[in-house]
C-alpha cells in the first residue's frame, strides 16, 4: 500500500465519502517494539544501578 492510498475523497453529486484505511498488524508491531524497548531501559537502568552499589564498577 502506498502513501497515496491511504485517503482517498471521492466526489458524488455533491456527498463527499472518505475513506480510511487503517494497518493493524504494522500498528501492533510497533507497539511490541516499543514495549520491548521500554522494558530493556528499564532492566539496564536497574541493572546499572545495582551494578554502582555493589562497586562492580570503579569509576
């Protein structure tokens, strides 16, 4: 599907009708990736912060 696709308008005596075309699987992709990502920020945070009071890391 195109960019061009997504909206059309079509013009008939005067009604406009518009169509909208709505991606559900690309939608639920990319929450699953952003839930992904949102989890492993906050494992690493964690993770790192454990990592600083344990003196794992000389800094």
């Amino acid at each position: 599907m195109s960019q061009n696709d997504c909206c059309q308008e079509e013009h008939e005596n005067g009604n406009v009708t518009v169509r909208v075309n709505v991606d559900v699987p690309k939608i639920i992709k990319y929450l699953c990736i952003t839930g992904v990502i949102i989890v492993g920020i906050i494992f690493g945070t964690k993770t790192f912060k454990h990592m600083l009071e344990h003196d794992f890391l000389k800094l």
